[in-house]
C-alpha cells in the first residue's frame, strides 16, 4: 500500500468533519469504515491499538483517534489537520445555526434536515458494534468483559471511565494471575499471523522517535502553555472586561481536562455551572443547544462552542461580535489539551504495539468498549425510535423504517456512509414538508 499523499489526507479529514455524526461510537464507525476497510491506510490491529489509549484518555475519543491516526500517516503536521479539520466544519455550522438562533430564533426546516439523519445513524452505530465486535470478541473472556460492561452501565448507570479502570484492572490481574487463561482466549484470533501488507499502517510499522523522549516531553509542555497563554494576552491588550475571558478560558480549559466518559459526563456539569453560577444563557437556552449539538456533525463536546458564544452575547448586550469570539475561545480551550493528549501520549503508546502484555490487556479495554457502544446504540435507538416512552403504541414508526432501511443499505450492500448521509438529510426534509415528522 502506497502512503496516501498530505493533500489526500487533507481532503479526506475535511470531508470527515462535515459527515462525522452519530456522537463517538459514529464517527469511531465511520473512519473504521472509511480508513480501515476502504481505503487501507490502516490496519484494524493498529486502528484499535490507538482506539484504546484514546479511551482513556479525556476529551472527544473519536477526535482524538482522528489525531492519532492523522501522526501515524504524516507526524505532527498529519496530527494537527486531522484534528482541527475533525471539528472546522461543525464550528462554523453552529456558529452559523447560533446566529440565526439568536436573530430568529428556531427554524423548523433546520431540524428537520437533520431529524432524516438520527436514524442512519442508529443505523451507523449498529454496523460499527457488529464489525467490531467480530474482531474484538475473540474468546468467552472477553465475551464476558463485554456483556459485564454493558450490564455496568446500561443497568446501574457505573462511569465510562470507571468500566474502562476495571477492564485495565481485570486485565491485569488475570494477565498476573491466570497468564494461560489469556493466551487460550487469544487463539481464536492472533494478530502476529494476520497479513497485513495490503495497509500501508500495519503491525510493521515503526513509526520515528517512539518512547518517552525528556527534551521532546518538555518542550511540548511549554509550547502548550505558550499556546494556551496568547489567547489570554491578546484579550487583556484588545479586548474589554479581560475579568470575563479569563474565567471564559479557565472553566473550559477544566471542563476539557475533566471530561472523562464523553460529553454526556460532563455536559450536566457544564450546564449547571454557566447557568446557575456564571448566568451566561438559561435554561431554555441550554435545551436549545444541546439540540443543535446533537443533530450537527463534529463532537457532541462542541455545544460548549454554543455556551461560550451565548456567554459573549449576553454578558456584552446581544453583540453576535462578541458571541462569535466566546465561540472561538471555548472551542480553543476545549480542544487544545487533546492535540497534547496525543503527541505526548502517541510516541510512547506505539512502543507498546509489540508487547504482547500490553496488547492483551489493551484487547480487554477494547472488549469492554463493545459493550459501552451496545449501550449507546440502545440509548441513541431509544431517543430517535421512542421519542416519548417506550411503548409500542408510541413508537415512531417513521424513525423505525428509515434505521432498518439504512442498516440494509449499509450493511448488506455496503453503501458508502457519506453517500447514505445525503439521502438521510433529503429523506428528512421530505418527511418534514409531506407531513411524516
């Protein structure tokens, strides 16, 4: 497999920013299906090595492994466009949706484009839990790990980041313990006699200055800070009330770091704090926002994008000026320690790739993913199939169709995601106009 030049890189990761819907287990689905399966750029052995450090790690996993990913194929620079083009499209499309929120408030045509979206997405996250469930569930094990996860959290509502702990812990423990017990539950499937030659990412690959370098260490430290500063500098020297962005950019620059278990973990945190303490929107508002999140392409994480714009707003007398810059500060340090995440952390996982220790437990973290992407395709299937309760005489029977329909579109004639995507949006706008929704 040739490397895929920049320029084709490029192109793909701004594409994925404007079709990357359907929350984590979605977009995950999408670029397994996209870089994995089509294009072969790599590996499934590798996509889930860095699938699992990306787990662990806080902030949006899907942007993350779009940075991993993007390193892996062309170093920092590689890294860098992955993740900014992964949430690019997704600022401007609610920056644009918050302008005329604020202006004319909600437009039903808006929703109704992406209403024809949720269920391909169910539909989306169904294809990726199947496909990467037939490669991570190679033994009883971790069968188990998997329907223990899901019990953890679907049933008694256990943290991500807690189910994920305890899978590192399980693993562990058995690898110490029961070394044999792991090594039988790995024949089923063994990467070491998998041929991989046909990616151009594989097991072979050894990408440059791997491992824990202490000069490289520090100096990606103080460009963060550096970076995490001028924001800041700018603003005491060109704009007003310096007071306003400075708690601006230190709550989310916590929020960022504090976001374990994806956005839903933190979004009730967010919400309470710039509502009930800081009155930068209300309540409504919020409501409104997390709407938008939800039916835009890019991180569900990025509706702390809408908060910071709505704060700039009001807090500077309805200036769409001021609401604009709130955006783009949020959006900067929500996401500058997920670019630190991965070009600190990514060197040194990759020199783990041959040790069979951590591969077999990392397979156990990849075990207990299964089972949180089953419980997000139940949850998600709720919210679009069974708006209201779940009863059969309540079920959208519209939504119903529209998710068994794309599942055969993508799953039994392999459907291209993006083409499927387009035809959802139509399906909805139709639905809309001739009465369906």
């Amino acid at each position: 497999m040739q490397k895929p030049s920049f320029k084709t890189a490029l192109l793909f990761w701004l594409k994925l920013g404007f079709i990357s819907f359907g929350g984590p287990a979605g977009q995950i689905a999408i670029m397994h299906e996209e870089l994995v399966d089509r294009k072969k750029w790599i590996s499934d052995s590798r996509f889930l090595h860095a699938l699992n450090y990306c787990m662990i790690l806080p902030g949006p996993e899907a942007q993350q492994l779009a940075i991993y990913i993007g390193w892996l194929l062309h170093g920092t620079m590689g890294g860098l466009a992955a993740g900014i083009l992964f949430v690019l499209p997704s600022l401007f499309i609610l920056l644009g949706l918050s302008t005329v929120y604020v202006t004319f408030g909600n437009m039903p045509w808006v929703y109704a484009l992406f209403s024809g979206l949720k269920p391909a997405v169910i539909a989306i996250v169904i294809v990726a839990l199947i496909r990467i469930g037939k490669k991570a569930l190679v033994g009883s094990f971790h069968y188990f790990v998997a329907l223990a996860s899901f019990i953890c959290i679907f049933f008694f509502n256990v943290p991500f980041p807690v189910i994920i702990l305890g899978a590192l812990a399980a693993a562990t423990i058995t690898r110490y313990f029961l070394p044999d017990f792991l090594a039988k539950n790995r024949i089923k499937y063994n990467p070491e006699e998998t041929d991989e030659s046909e990616y151009y990412v594989n097991k072979n690959t050894v990408p440059k200055d791997t491992g824990f370098q202490p000069l490289r260490f520090w100096k990606q430290i103080s460009t963060g800070v550096i970076l995490w500063c001028i924001p800041l500098t700018a603003c005491y020297f060109l704009v007003r009330d310096f007071s306003f962005w400075k708690t601006l950019a230190g709550f989310f620059t916590k929020a960022a770091l504090v976001t374990f278990g994806g956005a839903y973990a933190v979004l009730p945190y967010v919400a309470q704090v710039s509502v009930e303490k800081f009155h930068w929107l209300n309540k409504l508002q919020m409501i409104d926002g997390l709407a938008m999140g939800e039916t835009t392409p890019g991180p569900l994480i990025m509706v702390l994008a809408y908060v910071g714009f709505m704060a700039g707003y009001n807090h500077f007398g309805s200036s769409i000026g001021m609401g604009t810059l709130g955006l783009l500060t949020t959006t900067f340090y929500t996401f500058l320690p997920c670019f630190l995440f991965i070009f600190i952390g990514a060197p040194i996982i990759e020199r783990t790739q041959q040790n069979k220790k951590i591969k077999e437990i990392l397979a156990l973290v990849t075990a207990a993913v299964v089972g949180v992407i089953l419980n997000l395709t139940l949850y998600l299937g709720k919210a679009v199939i069974f708006p209201k309760i779940v009863s059969l005489d309540l079920v959208d029977g519209v939504s119903l169709g529209w998710v068994i329909l794309s599942f055969i579109a993508l799953y039994r004639f392999k459907t291209r995601v993006i083409t499927w995507i387009g035809v959802s949006a139509v399906f909805g706008l139709v639905a809309y106009y001739i009465g369906l929704n």
